[in-house]
C-alpha cells in the first residue's frame, strides 16, 4: 500500500473526516488533503504520527486489514 492509501482507511476506519483528523494533528485541510489524495507524497514520519498518535492505529494494522480484504481491524 502507499502512503496516501493508508491515510485514507484510517481515516475511513476511525469514521474522521478530512477536516478533523488535519485539526487534531494540526495541520492544515488543504495540506491534509493534497496528502489523502497522493497529489504530494506524505512524508513517514507524518504518516505515522497521523495512523498511530492521531487515529490509534498502526501502520500494520492497516496493511493487514487491506490484505486480509477486511474493512475493520480488530
């Protein structure tokens, strides 16, 4: 998976919109955005802090959840 697709099912998972999840890890929605999108590659180090400091998840948990064909992890 690329990093934009990870962003995008954590978010989907933890039922966050675009807008909360750029407000809760203070950035802004356009930059958000342009991420979820894979218009301009996520750097690692924000991707993790969104998935795991942000939505509580990990990097893994979401790759599994794609491979596994699952929609929610447990």
């Amino acid at each position: 998976m690329r990093g934009f697709e990870i962003l995008r099912k954590a978010r989907k998972f933890r039922e966050y919109t675009q807008e909360e999840v750029a407000k809760l890890y203070g950035r802004s929605l356009r930059s958000y955005q342009r991420w979820e999108k894979g218009a301009v590659p996520i750097p690692y180090d924000d991707l993790r802090g969104i998935v795991t400091d942000t939505l509580g998840l990990s990097i893994t948990q979401i790759e599994d959840m794609e491979n596994n064909g699952h929609q929610k992890a447990a």
